[in-house]
C-alpha cells in the first residue's frame, strides 16, 4: 500500500515535530508513538516479516514458554508470556509503542549510525483503532481483556474454543501490566496483530487511515535534526534499565 493512502509529513526540526503532531492530532484523547530509523519499515511485528518465522510460531511460543517457566515465575497468561518473549527480544506478534515522544525518538537514532536512513515517528490513535473491532467501547485494552487473551492464544494455538471466541482481525491497541521495568521506563505499550497478518498501515481501512500519521525527518536536514536528537534523547541505561542497557550506556 502506498504512503499517499494516510498522512505523511516530512519535518526539519524536532521543534517542527512537534508543532506538526499537536496539530495533526488535534482532538485525539490520546498519543502513541513509534520511532523508526527509516520510512520505509512499516507497521509489522518481527514475526510476520519473515513468512517461514510466522509459520513456526506455535513452536517458538509453547517452546519459550515450557523451557522459561521456571525462570519467569511472574508470567501467567498467554499474553503475559508474549511480553516477556517480546522483552527478550523472540519474534511475536506485538508491536511497540509508546506514550513518549522522547521514547519514540530515541529509537529513530539508535543504535547509533547503523542503518540510520531517515528518523520516523509514527503517531496512532489507539481509540480510533480499538473502534475498528469494538464501536461501542470506550476504554483501551488490558492485558486480561478477553480479546486479548484470544489474539494471544493464536500464537500458541493451544486453546483454540477460546481463540475462535474473542479473536479479531484487526490489531488490537494494548495498555499492558508493565511486568518489565523496562516497560515501565519506556511507558510502553503494544498493538497485538490479529488474523490479519498484514502491516497495520495496510490493515486500517484507507477512510480511517486518519488515525495514524506518519512523520518523516527531510532528507537535506538528517543530519541535524541527529544531532539535535542525540543532545536531548535518554541514555541507553535510562530506556534499558538492566544490564544489557549499563554495557550500551559503557560501550
């Protein structure tokens, strides 16, 4: 699908940014946001970008889940083991987003000077999309709703009387327990894929494509607006307060 299908917008500065997502979303009850080191990865889990990875996604979930069990004994429901699989970095179908702006842009740069072609941020307006499957509700999802629990039963295809009962086919927008600090810090939250395996820029109907936005930095500008991203952004060991973030913070 094309990008003239939904509003993208370049922009030259962060304050530029700024100015154009408070205006561009005028009205919205709430923000998400998505930050991408090029325009052209779209809204994909890492699970569907690889066809014969989404293929083994009931191994790879009942297999995380049967060897992890006894080193995550916080984690409960399907849902549950899908965010831990997603914090320790195994292909699922969550997506990433996040309350912060400043979150979002950290992740246009870094790793730094790695496949940097151009900072993105995408906005989304999880009411509007959680509307697409559930007109009449008003409140986003959490992690024990039924819907839910029925999209992360797919991935494990263990219980498939429930799955069959609250599946959707569209993304489901999530606001998740933070069982991670890491999720907390980043104020994290997810969009949980569906039946429909396809980018979720493509999945929105094309007269609702509204609710999300997409910002591009101005290719003759990259430069700066890296630098003016780096000055202000978090460090590695703030986003990741473990281990991993102290040796990207050290290194």
């Amino acid at each position: 699908m094309k990008d003239v299908d939904y509003p993208v917008t370049e922009f030259g500065s962060i304050d530029q940014l700024c100015s154009l997502i408070s205006s561009g979303t005028k009205g919205w009850a709430t923000k998400w946001f998505r930050g991408s080191k090029t325009p052209t990865h779209g809204l994909l889990p890492k699970l569907f970008r690889d066809t014969a990875l989404s293929k083994r996604e009931g191994y790879i979930a009942v297999e995380f889940r049967r060897r992890a069990h006894s080193r995550l004994k916080g984690v409960h429901s399907q849902f549950e083991w899908l965010c831990a699989m997603q914090h320790y970095g195994v292909p699922t179908r969550l997506l990433d987003w996040s309350e912060s702006l400043a979150v979002a842009l950290f992740f246009t740069v870094t790793p730094a000077d790695i496949d940097l072609i151009a900072p993105t941020i995408w906005v989304l307006d999880p009411f509007r999309l959680y509307a697409l499957t559930d007109p009449k509700n008003v409140v986003i999802p959490i992690s024990s709703d039924e819907n839910v629990l029925a999209n992360a039963h797919i991935a494990f295809g263990d219980d498939l009387e429930q799955t069959a009962k609250g599946v959707t086919k569209f993304s489901l927008p999530v606001a998740p327990n933070f069982l991670f600090e890491r999720l907390a810090m980043q104020n994290g939250t997810f969009t949980i894929h569906g039946t429909d395996p396809r980018p979720l820029e493509q999945i929105i109907p094309v007269d609702k494509r509204d609710m999300l936005h997409k910002f591009v930095a101005k290719r003759s500008m990259i430069n700066a607006i890296y630098d003016c991203i780096d000055l202000i952004k978090h460090s590695s060991d703030t986003i990741f307060p473990d281990v991993e973030g102290l040796k990207d913070y050290i290194v």
